[in-house]
C-alpha cells in the first residue's frame, strides 16, 4: 500500500496545505498536533511515522487504529513529556440523559465546553422524569416532599392542556404561516407560561461537547460535589471518556482542596443573615467610566505602536466628539449577528440579577462570564408570569408557598439536596462578571422578540443602566424593544423558511 492510499481515509486531500482529519482516535490526533512544535515535518509525514516507527499499526478504513496501542504511544510521548496542554486537541462529545436542571446547571459551569440542553419551552415534562436525591431518603420530610412533586407536576400538566386549548381556540394561524409552525408557537407559549412550576429535580438531557483537559477538569468538580448525584455523574463521564481517551482522563481525581470545601467554609465562614430582602431584578455593581476611552485607546495601540499609558492619554485628548468618530466610524457598519471588535473586552462590569431561576439558567449558560451562584433556594420569593390569572394563579401560589415551607425544612438536613424541590420560580440571586462585548452580546440575543419574556426584560434592564453609566458607548449597544407578544410567529416563519431552502417543503 502507497503512503497516499494509506493515508486516504484520514485526510481529506493528499495535495493541498489545508485539510481536516477523520477517522483517528482523539489521542492520537493530539499526539499529532504535539508533534508541530518539535517536527519539522507535516502532520501527513508524522501520521505515517506514527504508522511505521511508533508502534501504531497501519490504518484502514474498515478498521481505524488500534487504541491501545495510540494510547500506549500517548502515555510515552506525550504525558511522558508533561505536555498536558496537548489534551485540548482530543474532543469528546457526551450524550447525558436523565440528569436534574439542578445538576445540567454544574455541568454548564464549564466555560470550555459546549451545551445544548433539553428545553423546556419545547418539550412537557412529567412526573416519570423527577430525579429523587438520595440525600432526602429516611428524612421526615420524604413523604411530604414526594407528594408535592407530585402536585407540581399535575398541575404544569394540566395547567398546559388547559393554556393550549384556550390558545387554539382564541387565535388563528396567521396568513402563511404553516401549521406546524403555528402548532410550534401555541406549544413555545404555553409551556413558557407553565414552566414556571417545574422543581429543579426534574429530569432533563444534555448535549457536551469540549476538549479533554477541559473534561478532566469538569470530572474533577464533579467528584468533589456535595451531592451525590453529581459524584456519580463525574465517575460516569470518565467511565465512558476513558473509552475514547483512556490516557487523557486518567488522572481526573478531584483536588485535595476541594473535597469537603462545603463544610469547610461552613464551620469557618461567619453567620451572616441578608439585610436585603428584596433585591431588584438587575443592579449594576461595577461599571468602567473610562469605557470609550478603553475602546479607543486599545485601537490607538494596535494601530500606532504605542504604549497603552500613551494611547489612553492620546485617547482622552480626543475628547468625547473625537471618540465618538472613531466609534462610528468602526461600529457602525456592525452586522446584526456580528460582534463588536475585542476591544470591548477591556471594559469590565459586574452585574446582580434576582431573577427567577428559569431566567437564571438561560444567563447562566453564556460561556464568557465569571458567576457567583448560591445555593438555589426559597428565600428571595418568586415570579409567576402575567399570563397566570385567577384560580390559575392562587393555586399555584399555594403551591409555592408549600414549596417554600419544605424547602425550608429540608435545608437543615442538607442545604444543597433541598433545591431538588425548588420550582423554577423561584428567584435565584446571582453576580455576573463580564466584559462589555460579553455584555453586549448578552443584550442583544436575550432581548430578542422571540425570548422568554422574564429575561428578555432583564436584558433591557441591563441595556438602560448601562446606557446611563456609560454614555459614550451606550448607541452602541443594541438592544430590542419591539413589541413581543406573538414573537414566536415570526421565530416560527424563519425556522419554516429555513427548512423549505434547505429542501424540506411544507408541512401540513
């Protein structure tokens, strides 16, 4: 067999510099990305010596490498080396069922990953799908707990047949719009109305997709969770990691430091019980007032040369018309799906939501924030949608207030099992530390007229404070305000639209 038609199953072209790999156990993809920084050779050349010189056998397309051997090769060459750093080459993807939202919310805790998670404004859940935290059996409360979720679930339910019926009854199908697209948007909505009585134990599925090193470390917080269900978890995701990558995640044991961190900084921190009982919605903490002159200041270094202690004075000296040019000049040919330049990411904000937890797990899963979360509780009180009206909305705060008296209860058994119980509307108190193009994109995406309307009014919130402490910079911000009753039509019609150019045609 030629170098070439040994080759050919794993590249996708034999002649040009760019081509992707397919086909190779992740391992040994990282091994070969290693190699660039030692070998002067191309990465084809080093993928037939790993064939002939390293103890891998040949490949072929019918049956690929022999993983023990690549990771045989792994353990000497690379780990041998301490090159740690060569585990982001290896991707590993994750099929998570059955997990709670309590336990999807750690596992989206992981900046260098990916997720997508089973949504609850597009799926109903039930009652079959509860996760039951082994820390709540022989507690005195477990029949109480048992039957309140049982409650909860009836009655998000019922509560949708009943919202989706008066839906299909009370409005048409706009004109071009397909069926299942309008079956799609009475669905979004009552289930976004609903969702509301959904407890954090519910059962839901996840998507993961991130590099090796940034696995191992993800394990590593796992295990050393206090509840037990996320212990499991962590010792799972490396049972089946260790399938494809058995050497990268060897050493995914959780850090000394970590084990026990709970009640280590229980029995040490003081007793402090919140002077604020009822927080707003959205507080700016820490803003920037130096913003735009950041923003230009950092276009001064890139484009000048010179030191940042010059460009900064350079970019005061402008003056706030002379910035504005050149922010205008730069921003105002942005796309609608386009970032603003990086030069954003030299102003930091912090920021406090208390939002209900729906909202919180939909912020939560921007990747380039820095949160402090507590532990999801009762305390903070809730928010029910203005949808909710009458018996509808009395029993479901009855529902809650039991909620809250359990969740109450449960917590001096143990505090972080206890937010098992917890529905998501419940407000969860939150910190968000961001940079102003993390903030900005934020913005723009969760005030979109198809978002939930408990974070798209968050989003807003965030637009208006810091378009008052940041003057300079706030046009740049873009945010909507558009009317968002029946967004989701228009969500629907470009969904649809989508569908018909890629080949699908209609649908009855």
């Amino acid at each position: 067999m030629t170098p070439a038609e040994r080759l050919a199953p794993f590249v996708t072209n034999l002649d040009r510099p760019v081509y992707a790999l397919h086909g190779l156990p992740p391992e040994v993809v990282a091994v070969l990305f290693a190699q660039v920084s030692r070998s002067p050779a191309g990465f084809r050349e080093n993928l037939l010596k790993l064939m002939d010189e390293d103890g891998l056998p040949a490949p072929a397309a019918e049956t690929g490498f022999d993983q023990a051997k690549a990771s045989a090769f792994h353990e000497k060459w690379v780990l041998g080396y301490g090159h740690s750093s060569v585990a982001e080459h290896a991707d590993l993807h994750f099929a998570v069922e059955g997990l709670s939202i309590l336990a999807a919310k750690a596992l989206e805790d992981n900046r260098l990953a990916a997720f997508t998670e089973k949504s609850s404004r597009y799926q109903v859940f039930d009652l079959d799908h509860f996760h039951w935290p082994q820390e709540w059996h022989g507690a005195p409360q477990e029949e109480q707990a048992r039957r309140l979720v049982g409650d909860l679930f009836e009655t998000y339910g019922r509560l949708y047949r009943e919202i989706r019926a008066e839906l299909e009854q009370e409005r048409e199908r706009p004109t071009g719009l397909p069926a299942r697209a309008w079956q799609q948007t009475l669905h979004a909505a009552a289930c976004d109305t609903t969702r509301y009585l959904l407890p954090a134990g519910a059962r839901t599925s996840l998507g993961l997709s991130c590099n090796a090193r940034s696995a191992a470390h993800l394990i590593r917080k796992l295990r050393a969770h206090a509840l037990q269900e996320l212990r499991e978890l962590g010792d799972r995701l490396e049972e089946e990691g260790r399938r494809i990558t058995p050497v990268l995640l060897k050493h995914a044991r959780p850090a000394a430091w970590q084990t026990g961190l709970e009640e280590r900084l229980d029995a040490l921190l003081p007793s402090v019980e919140p002077a604020e009982i009822d927080p707003p919605r959205v507080r700016l903490l820490e803003w920037d007032d130096q913003a735009a002159v950041r923003v230009v200041a950092d276009w001064l270094v890139q484009r000048r040369g010179v030191g940042v202690a010059e460009a900064r004075s350079r970019a005061e000296g402008l003056g706030a018309a002379g910035r504005a040019s050149l922010l205008h000049a730069v921003l105002d040919s942005l796309g609608e799906h386009e970032a603003p330049p990086r030069a954003f990411e030299h102003v930091q904000l912090s920021v406090e939501f208390c939002l209900d937890y729906g909202a919180f797990r939909d912020l939560q899963r921007h990747r380039l924030l820095t949160p402090t979360v507590p532990l999801l509780g009762c305390q903070w009180g809730w928010e029910l949608p203005a949808g909710l009206l009458g018996k509808r909305r009395t029993e479901s705060e009855e529902l809650l207030e039991r909620a809250a008296g359990l969740w109450r209860e449960l917590s001096t058994r143990h505090a972080a099992a206890a937010a098992y119980l917890v529905p998501m509307a419940f407000r969860q108190r939150f910190v968000l530390r961001m940079n102003l193009r993390e903030a900005e994109h934020l913005i723009r995406l969760r005030s979109g007229v198809a978002g939930h309307p408990s974070y798209r009014s968050a989003a807003q919130d965030l637009h208006a404070q810091l378009s008052h402490a940041l003057p300079e910079l706030a046009g740049f911000l873009r945010v909507h305000h558009e009317p968002a009753e029946w967004a989701r039509e228009g969500e629907q019609r470009r969904a649809e639209l989508q569908r018909q150019t890629l080949g699908g045609g209609e649908m009855a």
